[in-house]
C-alpha cells in the first residue's frame, strides 16, 4: 500500500513558498514555508514537516493503542492522543513526545500503561521515528 504527497516549492529557502496536497485531498494547496517551520511559534502561518509527522505519529498510536485495548476485552470508549514533535535547527528532528488520556472502562492504570507502551512500541509511524527519541505519557482521564 503506497500514499502520496506532493509539494511545490518556488523560491529560496528563507522567502521562497510553498504548498502540500495529499492523495485524500486532506491536503489541498496547503500553504507551507520557513516562517512557518521556523520562526511562527504559534503554527497559524502555514503547516511544516514537523507538524505533519506530528499528526501521523498521534494518529498511529491511537488507532494501534485501540487495538490493543479491544484485544484486551476493555476497548476505549475515548483516546486523545497527542505527539509534539521537537526539531532543533542545526541539528534535525530529535523527539516525539506523545501523549494520551484515555478513558477506558474496566482497566486499571497499569494494563493501560502496559498497553499503551506496547502501541508505542508496535506503531509503524513510532517504528519509522527510530532514529529519534519517543517518550510516552499515558494516563487514564
């Protein structure tokens, strides 16, 4: 199974544009550039590759976490997941810290732990990130 992305850059790095479109349309000329990867703290100018990793790690882990749990008999009623994904410029990509709150009847906190390392562990996008630290906080709400 193979998923597409395409982007288109014009200009140079620092004052150059760009724009993503994914194969869903979920991505549709959506705008990207240096001041949205580097300089706009608060990630409204545009989308960047961090953000992007971010979703995919966050979605992932939940659809695999998910998973596990229902294959424990205490399928969730409810999963947030979130990933911040940490790129240090000179250096690269070095972290994703991913985060969930679950709730889940009928299991204690440490078979959701238990689990939800295990989702950590056996996710394709965590497996892809190998290269880089990826921490877990996981916790029942």
């Amino acid at each position: 199974m193979d998923r597409t992305a395409n982007a288109v850059w014009k200009g140079n790095l620092k004052e150059g544009k760009g724009t993503l479109d994914t194969q869903s349309g979920t991505l549709k000329g959506t705008p990207y550039s240096f001041k949205a990867r580097f300089e706009d703290e608060s990630g409204k100018s545009g989308t960047n590759p961090e953000e992007l990793i971010a979703a995919a790690h966050a979605g992932c882990f939940a659809m695999q976490f998910s998973h596990f749990l229902a294959e424990n008999g205490t399928p969730a009623a409810e999963l947030h997941a979130k990933a911040v994904v940490t790129l240090v410029p000179g250096t690269g990509i070095t972290g994703s810290a991913l985060t969930v709150v679950g709730k889940v009847p009928g299991i204690d906190a440490a078979k959701f732990k238990e689990l939800a390392e295990k989702a950590k562990a056996g996710c394709p996008v965590s497996k892809a990130l190998g290269a880089i630290n990826v921490s877990l906080d996981a916790r029942l709400g």
